[in-house]
C-alpha cells in the first residue's frame, strides 16, 4: 500500500526537520534513514559527501546493511556528471537508485538507495525532495566546522591531495631529495623546521618527539616563540600530552588546524601572542614519532594549503626521521657506555688476538702507573707492559707467563695477582675472551683492579685480631691463675693481697682495652660528641695528676705550668684522656726514674706551633720522656691504627697500637693539633694544642 500524498508531504517535513537541527550531521543522517524505512523497507542507503571542507576525503554516511558491497566508481559517476541514475533489478535482484547532491552548480555529494526487486515511485520523488536539504545540511556543516576553527584531516597522499598544488608537489620532490642525507637528528629536524616555515611562512615553530612510554612531548627544535620562557630555561622541555594541540595530533596522528585561536580558548597552544596553529604528525609504521607545530601571530594565517604542504612534507620527513631516531639511539648507546668505560676505576684493556692493546680506559694506564704517551701509541702488553714494570716487579715471570696462557687458550677466563714494589701494590688482573658482534673471538679483555688497600686492610684486621686476642689473653691468664691460685689454698694476708692486687691490676688493663675499642668505633661512627666548657688548664692537671699517683711513682714527674694561663673551652673528660694516654705511654715506654716533663704554656702568638697549624690563640701541652724514643720512619706511623713500633721492648711492654690514634682524633675534634719528635734511646715529646676559650667560643 502506498502512502498518500499528504503522509509522504508529512514524512517530508519531519525528514527536513530532522536534518536541520542542532546534532552532529552522522546523528542526523541516521535519522534520516530512520524516517525512510517508516515509508518504504528500502535494503540500505549511503551519502557520500565532499565539499571544501572535505576537500581530501569523502566522508560516509550509509544505513546499516552491508552485506552487497556499494559500487563507488559509479557513485563517483553520478557526481562527476551529476545525473542521477536508476539500475536493475540485477541478479541478485537489487535496484539501485543514486542522485548528485547538487545545488546550483556545485555538488557537495551523491545520495544513493537500494531496494530489493522495486523501487517505489514515492520514494523517489521523496528521495528528489531531500537532496536540496542534503546539500543545505552539508553546506552548513562545513560552514560551522570552518568557524568552529578546527578541521580534521587523514594523512592524505601527496598525489592524491587536490590542495598540494604543483609548485609545492615540485618543491616537495626536491626537498624530500635533501632530506635523506642528513644521519643525525641534530642536523634533520633544524632542515625540516627551516622548510615548513620558509614554505608556510609561519613565525615559529618546533618540532617535539613523542615520547610514548611516558605520554609526553619532548622539544627538539624550536624556532622563533614569542615569548617562551619554558623554552630559554630548558634544554628540552618536556610536556605531557593531554595538554595542546600537539599533544592532540600526538595522540590522534592526524595533522590539525586552528585557525583563529581566540575562537576556541580552549586549545592550548605553546607560546604566546600566537592566533593561528597548525601541527602535524610524522607517523611511520602506524606510529606517530613526532609532532611539527606551526605558529602565527597573525589569524587564519594557515588555511588548507598550508596543512597540505605540512601533511605531505611529514610523510616524507617520516622515513628519514625513523632513521635518524635508529641512528641517535646507538649514538647514545654509545655515548653512554664512553662515559662508563671512561669513568670506571677499574683499569679496562681490549686486546687483539696478538696482545695489542686497541682500546683502553685511562684508569688501564694510571693503575700500572704508564706515562700517557705510552698508552696512546700501539702497546704490545706481553713485551711493552713487561717492559715498563720490569724495575717494579716482584716476579717478572709471573706476568710473562700469564700473558702466555691468555694467547694460549683463547676462549678460557683466567686470573693473576701481580705484586709491584717501590711503592707496594698488589693489581689483580681479569682476562676475559672477547667477541665481535657475530661472537667471534677478537682477542681478551683485561680488567685491572688496585686492590693494595683491601690487602691492606685484610692485613690490619689480621693484625688487629692477633693483637687483640694476645691483648686479651695475657690479663685474662693472670687473672684466671692468681684467681684459681687463692681458690686452691689460703694465703698468708700479704700474698693475698698481692695476689688480688695484679687481680685488679690486669682487670683494669682489660677494661682499658676494651674502652680504647669501643672509643675507637664511636669515633668511626661519628657518635663522639663534646661536651665543652670554660675550664682552667690547672684545674685539669691536678685531677689528672691524683688519678695517676699510684702509676708514677716509679717516675719523676715534673710538672711546669705558666703563671697566668687563660681558661681553655675544652670537654674535661676528654682531655683527661688525652693526657692520660700521653703520660701512660711516656712511663710505658721509658726506664724506671726517668724524668716526665708535663708543660703547659701559651703558644706565644704561634711561635711555638707548626707552619700548617689552624690560626688563633692556643695552649700548648707538651709530655716529654727519656725513654727508648721512636725512630723517624715510625713517628709517621705511630698515629695509624693498631701500628705498635716493633721492637723488643714494645712487644715486652704490650699495648694496642690504638692508645694514639684516639688521642689524635680527641685533640682534632677541639679544633687542636698533636705531633711527636723524638730521637732512638734518648727520649720523646708528645705536644698538642687546646683552644682560648674566648677564641674557641667566638669560632663556634
Ligand atoms: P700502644 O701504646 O697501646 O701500643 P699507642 O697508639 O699509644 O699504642 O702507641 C703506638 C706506638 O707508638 C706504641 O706501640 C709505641 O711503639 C709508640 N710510642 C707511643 N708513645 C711512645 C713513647 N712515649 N715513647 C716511645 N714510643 C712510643
């Protein structure tokens, strides 16, 4: 049953209803599907529609059925000629119909219906009325995506692109030419920049990478912002990609226009005083790698032409881009690795199969201690290394033999300690086989390593606990005697007593021992702090000199103290040890009656201090002994840790080789000095110096 004339006016006037109102066209058209098959149960309807603002690409529209695919080369037909045409059934039993989308004389697309067996004459008269709409409805669209600034355009191809006009296809071709001899970025992107700008006449521009694990843009080259202080601060200034229309087309990778900025606030664009932005994408393999963004000051400086240009010269820009990133990637790669090798202090050597050196670090020759010109020109290790170790070495045959083993047994990691004198050192050298990239052998890598210090180190723990464990042993074997002793039996009242006595003597030696440890690992930590205060320097020695009475008496001492001393602003418990480690040592370390000068005075404006001594007024106290004295090659040492002079007499008199290196630290962490002078057999004076405690207070 066909409808009446006034249902199909009706149906008309809804359908034209519909294709004017405020949705987007698609939605509309939809619509107008919709409305059709209330009329007639057509098979399926496309629009196809093209107009300026399409100018690339055909946009479609089409009813839901797709299962007969549509013949564009006819479609294309009907607008080229624009007549409509009718066809079928054909065998499959389809009628087609199809119109040009025309008005006056431009078509903006083609209208086309199918229907199984029959096409109703309503609905092509229908179909006639509509098409005036349609092209109304097109016309309209393209105008409000014009002033709603921002239209979207595929990747189209050079060729294909009706706006590329011929000078810009022929300035293309010969740019594309240019644009594949640069290698590295730096000297790509600045070439393609120049080119958009100078084709565009854009006043800026930059090209950003797109870094996608991070979903950011990053800022390679950039010419031309107004204002940018982003751009001046940065090397490479890095933004995320949600924000702009660079980050748009990042996203997107379709090139995009904005035509006037103040028509859409909303678009962030990447300067200021900028009213027109263009960017574009350069995609290669489906991903986009960068983003080329155009700018002007000026509005609608950029319009069809211009994104064209920009499109087809960033396809073309995408290989060579591809390139140069594969390019930069290992140049980095290898940059980075430079720094590494260069910056190891591990010596590293690459040999070749006959034990020339062709590369090495500058920590390889600083190790084995070679003049630099040496490791520049060609260094043969088995006979130039040899060569120029031979008066430092311990066993020369030693490394001969290790080279001989590398040449040997290519493939085989092996690994030496090679001990040098004048002065000591002890290298421990890695051999390794090395490979090109296809794993064939090249020749050996020698690692170097410097590890006198942890031998050193291996060597004083050694020591240390040697020391340590006879420290402790000797006290605790009196103790446990003298102790079993007065267990086993009674003793008359006086050897009791001197048994109890060495008891306690050699308890406290053990005390002492363990607080000399325990001070020396808070000193390490850092955990010794000072508690100082304004004390006279007599007040000090008196205290000190009652701890010490039952010590001395086998010696004289002697104390000499200026008249009028200031006060010093010292830690008094601290200070107490100091001396008390400087008075034990001077009576552990000379016979029986010799005299121990103790002497405090006024440094006399410096005369009395070193050359290199902190500046200030300082109090100087001096221990003088005539005991066995310390040769001049041990003064050095006698401040390091658990360093005991080694003689006979210093080994009878036992000790931790600790007793020093604390006092120093207790004087320096005043601000003061210690130093020693002595001669063998004749005696030795310890002095040090402790801060006014005007001076002192006034520097804290
Ligand atoms: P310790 O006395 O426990 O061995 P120190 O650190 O106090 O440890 O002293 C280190 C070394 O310096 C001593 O072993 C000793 O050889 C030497 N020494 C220190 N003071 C004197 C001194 N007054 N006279 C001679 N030698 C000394």
């Amino acid at each position: 049953m066909h409808p009446t004339t006034s249902e199909t006016l009706t149906l008309l006037v809804e359908i034209t209803r519909s294709l004017h109102d405020e949705r987007p066209l698609a939605v509309r058209l939809q619509t107008l599907f919709t409305l059709l098959r209330t009329t007639a149960d057509y098979r399926d309807a496309r629009l196809t529609c093209w107009g300026q603002a399409y100018s690339a690409q055909e946009q479609f529209f089409s009813s839901e059925d797709r299962a007969i695919p549509w013949d564009d080369a006819l479609m294309m037909r009907i607008a080229q000629n624009s007549q409509a045409e009718q066809r079928g059934p054909d065998s499959r039993g389809i009628v087609y119909f199809g119109a040009p989308v025309r008005w006056v004389d431009q078509t903006w697309g083609v209208f086309e219906i199918r229907f199984d067996d029959y096409f109703p004459t309503h609905v092509q008269e229908l179909a006639l009325a509509i098409i005036p709409q349609l092209a109304a409805a097109i016309a309209n669209e393209q105008h409000r995506q014009q002033h709603a600034s921002i239209i979207i355009h595929s990747n189209a191809s050079v060729i294909a692109d009706p706006h590329l006009s011929e000078p810009q296809a022929l300035l293309l071709t010969a740019l594309g030419r240019q644009l594949d001899a640069p290698l590295n970025l730096n000297s790509l992107l600045p070439l393609l920049l120049r080119w958009a700008l100078d084709t565009t006449r854009a006043e800026a521009g930059a090209i950003c990478l797109v870094d996608h694990r991070h979903g950011e843009l990053v800022t390679q080259v950039y010419e031309g912002y107004f204002v940018t202080p982003d751009l001046q601060n940065h090397g490479r200034p890095r933004w995320s990609w949600n924000v702009g229309l660079a980050g748009q087309v990042a996203r997107s990778g379709r090139a995009m226009l904005v035509r006037d900025i103040t028509q859409d606030p909303s678009t962030r664009v990447s300067g200021t005083g900028i009213r027109a932005e263009l960017a574009s994408p350069i995609s290669e393999g489906g991903q986009t790698l960068a983003v080329l963004v155009l700018d002007s000051p000026r509005p609608a400086a950029f319009g069809e032409s211009e994104l064209a240009f920009v499109t087809a010269l960033c396809d073309r820009a995408a290989q060579p881009l591809r390139r140069a990133l594969v390019y930069q990637e290992s140049l980095e790669n290898s940059t980075q690795l430079e720094q590494v090798f260069t910056g190891l202090p591990t010596g590293l050597a690459l040999l070749d199969v006959n034990g020339y050196v062709l590369r090495a670090n500058p920590s390889w020759g600083q190790i084995w201690g070679l003049p630099i010109q040496e490791s520049r020109t060609p260094f043969h290790v088995p006979l130039d290394l040899i060569d120029a170790l031979l008066p430092r070495l311990n066993e020369p045959m030693h490394i001969t033999e290790f080279c001989a083993r590398g040449q040997q047994s290519l493939d085989e990691e092996h690994t030496t300690a090679i001990r040098l004198k004048n002065p000591t050192q002890e290298l421990r050298v890695l051999s390794l086989p090395s490979r090109d990239s296809q794993g064939v052998l090249t020749g050996r890598l020698w690692v170097v390593s410097d590890v006198t210090r942890e031998r050193e180190v291996d060597r004083l723990k050694d020591e240390f606990v040697s020391i340590v464990s006879h420290e402790l042993r000797t006290p605790l074997t009196s103790i446990l005697g003298y102790t079993e002793l007065l267990l086993a039996r009674e003793f008359d009242p006086a050897d009791r007593r001197q048994f109890v006595q060495t008891v306690y003597d050699q308890a406290t030696h053990l005390s002492v021992l363990v607080e000399d440890l325990l001070g020396i690992s808070r000193l390490d930590a850092g955990k010794v702090k000072l508690n100082r205060w304004v004390v006279a320097p007599r007040q000090i020695i008196t205290e000190l000199t009652n701890q010490l009475n039952a010590q001395i008496e086998r010696h004289r001492v002697v104390i000499r103290m200026g008249e009028s001393l200031p006060p010093v602003y010292i830690d008094r418990d601290k200070v107490k040890q100091i001396l008390f480690n400087l008075l034990t040592n001077a009576i552990k370390y000379s016979p029986e009656g010799g005299e121990i000068e103790l002497r405090v005075h006024d440094a006399d404006k410096g005369k009395d201090l070193p050359p290199d001594h902190p500046r200030g007024r300082w109090i100087v106290i001096s221990v003088r002994d005539q005991g066995i004295g310390i040769s001049r090659e041990d003064l050095e040492r006698i401040w390091k840790r658990f360093y005991r002079v080694d003689n006979t007499n210093t080994r009878r008199i036992g000790g931790t080789g600790l007793g020093l290196s604390i006092t120093r630290s207790l004087v320096e962490l005043h601000g003061g000095r210690i130093w020693a002078e002595s001669k063998l057999g004749e005696g030795s004076v310890f002095t040090f110096t402790l801060p006014f405690a005007t001076d002192a207070i006034v520097r804290e």
